[in-house]
C-alpha cells in the first residue's frame, strides 16, 4: 500500500531515495514541485506555445502540401520542419494538464514516454531540419547554378533519413520508466524524477544527445551562415541588389539569433543536469533547467513566422489562403496578367482574358 508519510533527504538532480512504492523526494525537490514556476509559469508558457503554434503550424503545413505547387528542396525542409512542430504541439495540452494538476500525472507511463518522445524528437528534428535549410539557402546564395541546391530527390531523401535516425534516437526513452510515483506527495510524475536505478541509462542518453544532436546542427548552421555572409559581403558593391543583400544578411542573423537562443540554453542545462544527476551532486539549478526545456518549445512557435519571411511564395500562398483564392483562379488571374502586359507592350490593348479570372472558392 502506498504512503504519503514525509522522508526528508538531500536532492541529487531531483531524484531521491527509491523504494518499492516508488522515489521519496526531499524538501527540495518537493518545493520545486510544488513552486509557481512549475505549476503556473511553464503551463502558462506552454498554453501560448499551442495557442500560437498548433494554427500557425497547420496553415504552414497545409501550404506546403496543398497550395505549392513546385516543390522546390527549401520547401521540403520547411514542410518536415512544420510537421515536427505540429507533432510536437498537439501533445502539449498534457503537458499543460499536468502542471496545472500540480505535476501529477494521470495518464499512465505508455502516454508519458509518447509525450517525451515527442518533446525530444521534436527538439532534435527541429534542428536537424534548421541545419538542412542553412545548408541548402547557402548553396541557393553561393552555388545558385548547382544540381545539389535544385534536387528533389536528395531533399527528400535527406529529410526520411532524418525521421528515420530521429525515430531510433528516441527508442530508448520507451526503454525506461517516465512516470515515477512519489509517495510522500501522493503524485505521479512524468519524466520530471528519475529513478536512482535508472539515472545511468537516462544520463548516457541525454548525455550523447545532448553532444551529438545539439553539436552537430549548431556547428552546421554557424559555418553555413558564416560563409553565406561572406559571399553576400563581397557582391554588396552592386547598388542593384545591395538593398535584397541586406535583407537576406539581416534574416539570417535572425535565424541564426533564434537558433542560438531556444535551443543553446535548454541544451547546456540538459548536460549540467545529468552530469549532476550522474555525480550524484547536490543540484540547486533544476528550476532553471526545466525552464530552458520550456523556452526551447518557443521554436515551434517562430519556425511558421520565419517561413513567412524566407518565402515570397509562401508569404503570396498565405495571403491567397486566406483570401479563399482557389489555386487555379490564383494562376489564371497570373496569366491574364501577363498577358495584359504583354498587349500594352505590343501596342494592342485587351482585356478579354481577365474576364474568366473572377472565380474563387476555399
């Protein structure tokens, strides 16, 4: 039978002493548990993420699929950037459920390792997808000419070897217990206590991810800015396209920005935290770890907003989605476009073809 007798003991991580009814936690780790940070600030974070990025998500996605018609490889980036995301945001109201609840959760372990599954997968994707857009927006700038920047085939194929490697990565977190009972708070936790039997699995794995999976894109995408900097510095000398050289240099500091900021933080906690864990040392910064793993979700949330900048063509499908403009009255008034200014510059002025064009549905 399980108890809500108190054991006090010292927070290693925020684990405790384990028993047969579960993890006793100490005075410190309960008082995390049981802080507004927890249970008011990140459900509250977290609520704006879903608010903002499961619409935001969905329209991108749907844009990519249904409304772009030439799949060119930036495109298939950005639609497997927004189906990470969205896979990552429908999940959240559990989690927000679960804060709200008080960290209690009620939904069995199955669920839980599905819900961290996801968090990570979606972190590690996302970056992966991030790394794939700087690179192919490098080649884009730098090799405009090249077969590399222009294939299909190898976006497609580079974007399913993600998956696949995402998807094996994350094998393990279903290999371990997620939800621990904690018996002297009569809760449940999901992914928040570790199991001291367990914390050497859990450690070697985020400690390799944390290295592998946040290194690797991080170093990616700094190169590939860097020398895409370098490229569109030398060719500033041309008034004519300065004014779009700027633009592009200013948008890839944001991204860059953006990069840095969700995920950097949330990574180097991730390490601290299970190098303690695994020390076995007295951890006083578990509140400001699972902060950054919060703010990290902010990325599902500024992913939609950067295509929008990125793309012209993204930006046009946007605006004509939420005009109700179907595709074929969006390419027939484009016809009758150009063939309007093809007339004034043939000196015969026309406006037959525009009469066909007023068509639109949703």
């Amino acid at each position: 039978m399980e108890t809500c007798a108190m054991t006090e003991g010292k927070t290693r991580g925020l684990t405790g002493g384990e028993t047969d009814y579960g993890v006793f936690l100490g005075s410190e780790a309960q008082a995390v548990l049981r802080s507004p940070l927890t249970t008011a600030f990140l459900p509250a974070v977290y609520t704006f993420v879903f608010l903002v990025g499961f619409p935001t998500n969905s329209l991108a996605l749907w844009v990519f699929l249904f409304r772009t018609k030439k799949r060119h490889p930036s495109s298939i980036y950005m639609a497997n950037l927004a189906l990470a995301d969205l896979l990552f945001v429908i999940w959240i109201p559990l989690k927000i459920d679960y804060h709200l609840n008080g960290n209690n959760w009620k939904y069995g372990d199955g669920l839980c390792k599905v819900l961290v599954g996801f968090f990570y997968g979606n972190m590690y994707c996302s970056m992966a997808f991030i790394a794939c857009i700087s690179v192919q927006r490098y080649w884009a700038v730098v090799y405009p000419m090249s077969q590399h920047q222009r294939s299909k085939f190898l976006a497609v194929s580079v974007s399913v070897v993600i998956w696949v490697l995402v998807w094996i990565i994350t094998i393990p977190l279903y290999l371990y217990d997620q939800e621990v009972n904690i018996p002297n708070m009569c809760i449940r936790t999901c992914h928040d206590v570790t199991k001291p039997s367990q914390t050497k699995t859990a450690a070697g794995y985020f400690l390799t991810m944390g290295t592998v999976g946040y290194v690797v894109p991080t170093v990616v995408c700094i190169m590939s800015y860097v020398f895409m900097l370098r490229a569109l510095q030398d060719s500033m000398g041309d008034p004519t396209i300065a004014k779009k050289r700027r633009k592009a240099v200013v948008l890839i500091i944001t991204v860059l920005v953006m990069f840095i900021v969700c995920f950097t933080p949330s990574n180097i906690m991730l390490l601290a935290h299970y190098i303690l864990l695994l020390g076995e040392v007295v951890n006083n910064g578990y509140g400001f770890y699972i902060t950054t793993l919060c703010l990290a979700s902010l990325n599902s949330c500024v992913d939609p907003f950067i295509y929008y900048f990125i793309s012209e063509d993204f930006r046009e499908h946007v605006k004509n989605t939420f005009l109700c403009r179907s595709q074929r009255s969006v390419e027939r008034k484009k016809i009758s476009f150009s063939a309007l200014k093809f007339s004034k510059k043939s000196g015969s002025y026309t406006t037959s073809s525009t009469r066909n064009t007023q068509s639109s549905d949703c």
